[in-house]
C-alpha cells in the first residue's frame, strides 16, 4: 500500500487500545476518520461495530487489530508492517439489516444492524410472536422469550448462542432463530433469502410486552417490526489472508 495512503486510528477506552493507538499514529501518521482512506480499528467486537455504524453508507475500508477478548472481527495485533499488511489484506463486503419498529404509541423507529435484530420479551411472561415473510403468514404464534433476525456476518454472536446456524459470509441468506421457543416446541428456526422481509407481529402486547434491539439500538414496547437487508449499503472489512471472516467461520463450524 502507498505511503500517502492516510490512515485513522480508532480505539476503545481502555488502556491497552489507547496505547496502541498512539503508538501507530506516532509511527505511521494519522488524519481524522472522515479524511482517511482506510480506518484503523483498534479494541474487540464491540467497537468494531461502533465503527462499523459510524462510518456506514461511506465505503470506507475498516481494518481491526484485536485490543478487546474474542475479537471474532478483528487481525491479530501488531506494530510491525502496518502498510504492508493494509496492501496484503482480503477484502470482505457485508450489508446491514434495516428494523423498522412500531410502537404502542404509533411511532416508527428505523435502525440498522450489522449483526442482527432480536425481539425478547420484557415481563415474566413468554412473549407472543406471528412471523410473515413477504407479507404471508408462516407462523401463526410462536410463544417464546424472543426471535432473532440474523446476517450472515453476526451468526455468529447471539445467533450462535440461541443455537443458530452459522452462515458463510457470502451466503445469500438470513438465519431466523427462536429464543427459548416453548411452542411449536420442536421448531428451531428457518433460513431466508437475503431479500426476504419478515415481519414480527406482537400478539397481546399489553399482557406480554416486547421490546426490539438492532444491534445496540433499543426500541421498548413493540408492536411489531418488520426487517430486511439493505443492499445499497455496502461496508467494507479487510482482514489479512487465512484470517478473512469466510475463514473464521468455516472454523467455527468445525468447531475451532
């Protein structure tokens, strides 16, 4: 990658984030985020997608070095070679859900998520949920703690941990994922294509309130929502080679 290629430093708030970011752009010289070529993410998941939000609809490329935990999203930290690494890397182009949320009080509240959108229920009582997809009924109730509306990209978060598929990244598809389904008590979810709307209907919203999440956005006492992927958003992730998130997720279904 050239030298004049400019770079953003970004980083969460803790210590070790921090220093490396000071650390790079001391090396390597740094712009703001809304001058630079590439962005340079630095921390765990978490702020991968803060930044993945904050720069969406820019098609900017983002490249994340692990200061956080799993860091499922981020390359392996190190100093060294920065550039060479950036001219090296694998390009990954993902899209983001677009939520459309009603609430009891006739508002709609619009959202996007990269990973995914989840109802969950918000008394003590199972929520009540009928899904269409592109406007046809499929389940009339499914009684549950929650539904999750997944990308390819996030089946591997909540998705995985309600025991959802795990989809390729290039895979045309949405995992639908019950939480804690307690009727049908057999169904396990559904896959859809990725141009598919789903509409998630709350039945008996005052008895059984529901609220709505789109990634870290939340949206209390839901009516319904109804949710899709944007294909007009393109972001970008780059990932050195053998660490692409294709590769990781293949590793995970085999469960490394």
């Amino acid at each position: 990658m050239s030298e004049d290629i400019a770079l953003a430093f970004v980083a969460s708030q803790t210590p070790e984030a921090e220093a490396a970011r000071l650390a790079l752009a001391k090396r390597y010289g740094e712009v703001s985020p809304d001058h630079a070529d590439v962005i340079v993410a630095l921390g765990g998941d978490g702020l991968m997608l803060q930044t993945l939000h904050a720069q969406m609809g820019r098609g900017k490329p983002i490249y994340g070095m692990n200061r956080g935990s799993v860091g499922f999203l981020m390359n392996e930290y190190r100093e060294d070679d920065l550039r060479e690494r950036l001219a090296a890397a694998q390009r990954s182009v993902i899209h983001p859900l677009q939520m459309k949320a009603s609430d009891e009080k006739g508002r709609q509240t619009i959202r996007r998520a990269i990973n995914d959108v989840h109802l969950f229920r918000r008394s003590y009582q199972a929520a009540k949920l009928r899904i269409s997809v592109d406007g046809k009924v499929r389940m009339e109730e499914l009684i549950c703690d929650g539904v999750i509306v997944s990308t390819p990209a996030g089946s591997t978060a909540y998705n995985l941990s309600a025991n959802g598929p795990i989809l390729p990244l290039n895979a045309p598809l949405l995992a639908v994922t019950p939480i804690s389904p307690f009727r049908p008590r057999r169904w396990r979810g559904a896959l859809l294509p990725d141009r598919a709307r789903v509409t998630i209907a709350v039945l008996e919203a005052a008895k059984r309130p529901v609220g709505a999440v789109a990634d870290h956005a939340e949206v209390d006492e839901v009516l319904g929502v109804e949710v899709g992927m944007d294909h007009s958003v393109d972001m970008i992730l780059l990932h050195d080679p053998g660490h692409s998130l294709d590769e990781r997720i293949l590793n995970e279904q085999f469960g490394w």
